[in-house]
C-alpha cells in the first residue's frame, strides 16, 4: 500500500508502486469505484498488443504467390 496526493485533477502514482506494476508507456489504468471511498485499480497491458501489430508488419504471414495477373475488379468484387 501507498499513499499519493490529488493535486490539479490528477493522480500521481508514487514510483515504488509503478515499478512494482512493472507499468510501461501504452499500459491503461482502469478504476472502478466500489464504494464511496473505496476504489480498485486495474491495469490493461496497451503497448502489447502496438507491439504485436508492429512485429506482424516487420515480419509478415507467407500467403503464397499469385499466380498470373490480378486486376482490380477481381480484387474489389467481392465488395459491391
């Protein structure tokens, strides 16, 4: 347990608790209100799944090769 200050509309989270969430850029902090006064913080890990997409765009799926020539109504058919 720690003990942090509201001051101008925010919440400072003291260091020893962000170290020990392990919290990075990206993560989100969710808190739901149980009671007047009493609260529970819940943290959503952010930069993985930016982390992720990332690694797919560097190192992309083999789908294969296309054969022949595609055009552009073959490729936009399906949407009309």
């Amino acid at each position: 347990m720690a003990e942090t200050t509201y001051y101008k509309d925010k919440v400072y989270l003291p260091r020893e608790i962000r170290e020990s969430l392990g919290l990075v850029d990206g993560d989100r902090l969710y808190i739901e209100v149980l009671d007047r006064g009493v609260a529970r913080l819940i943290l959503m890990r952010g930069g993985e799944a930016g982390r992720r997409v990332l690694e797919r765009i560097d190192n992309p799926p083999n789908l294969g090769r296309l054969r022949g020539r595609v055009t552009r109504e073959e490729i936009y058919e399906d949407i009309t």
